[in-house]
C-alpha cells in the first residue's frame, strides 16, 4: 500500500470549506444571496470512505475518474498537496475519502437528449508554494433516479452518469425520472488518497 499524501483533518476541512466558497464565489456565476446558500450547503457535503479503481487522470486540472464499487463514475477534484495525480495510472486501486459532489441547483428544461457540460474552475491560493482548484459544474443531463429518502440524484451527462447529493434547499419533489435537466453542482474533492 501506498500513502501517496495525506493530509490531517484540519487541512481537510480547509481544503473542502475552500473549494465551496470558491465556488460559490465566482465572477459572473454567483451572487451574494447564492455565495451564503453555498457556504451553508457546504455542511451537507457528506464524506464517503470507499476503494475505488482509477478510470482516467486529468494532471492538468489534477483530477481523476473513480470507478466506484457499484460500478458509478465520479469526477474527483484532488488538491495538490494531497496528492499528484500524474503519479497514479489508469487502473490503479484506491482507498480514498472524498466529499460529494452537491448539486447545488437543478431545473426542468425542454431540450431532450441533448447533453453539455460546462466547467469553471476557481483558482484557490494555497500554501507551499501550492496552488489549487475547484470546479463548478453546469450539465444539461437526463434525470436517472431519484433517491428522496437521501437526496440523491442519478443524472446521465454528456460525459457518463453522476449521483449527486441535493443540498438540503435544492426541490426535489417535482422531479422525476426522464426529466431534461440543467443541473450545477461542485465536484467531488479527495480529502485523503491511498494506493493500495
């Protein structure tokens, strides 16, 4: 087993507190009233422990594809001073702690089967010379399954399908499965990443 980096809890709630107000604090996406709606999402955000194989590496973004368990896809920002993902191969297995994507906001729209996907990325300062990012997503995408118990939502984007965890003000109840969707969300950040 490799330790690739692991970072201590206070580094981790940091970085996770970091990449919300990032994103939620960007030029032109969000105002004031939707900055506080995302600060106070962010104590939703759970954290899931899980092994996981490693589908693709973006070093550019230093950010990876998991394969869960289940066979899901997640998209997982990775914070430089926790680990290089340029380091890992495609393949790789992984024991890794990572906070949930968090749907931030999701509306019907009329467009069927047509899927986009648009990025922003924040730059964060970091210490240590580091510099980091967090990525706010904006997808058209088609409504899989809808978990109301626990405010899960399957989407099927332009790229590959994606459980989200609804933030507690996000309506889940008209919803329902085969919906066209535009969706924001923040991705996922690794808060540890451990090579087996």
């Amino acid at each position: 087993m490799t330790r690739l980096r692991k970072a201590g809890p206070s580094a981790a709630a940091k970085w996770s507190a970091a990449v919300l107000m990032a994103a939620c604090c960007q030029s032109g996406l969000a105002q004031d009233a939707d900055a506080n709606a995302g600060q106070k999402a962010l104590g939703e955000a759970e954290v899931v422990h899980t092994q996981v194989h490693v589908v693709a590496i973006y070093p550019a973004t230093n950010s990876v594809t998991l394969r869960g368990p289940h066979g899901h896809l997640t998209d997982v920002d990775v914070n430089p001073q926790l680990a290089d993902v340029s380091k890992l191969r495609v393949g790789d297995k992984l024991n890794i702690a990572y906070q949930q994507a968090l749907l931030l906001q999701i509306d019907k729209v009329t467009t069927k089967g047509v899927r986009e996907r648009i990025e922003t990325t924040a730059a964060i300062p970091a210490s240590a010379g580091y510099a980091s990012s967090a990525h706010r997503v904006q997808v058209v995408a088609t409504v899989l399954k809808i978990d109301r118990k626990s405010r899960m939502v399957t989407l099927r984007g332009p790229k590959h399908q994606q459980v989200l965890r609804a933030a507690r003000d996000v309506p889940l109840n008209e919803l329902k499965v085969g919906d066209s969707v535009r969706a924001e969300f923040v991705s996922a950040a690794a808060v540890e990443v451990v090579r087996k």
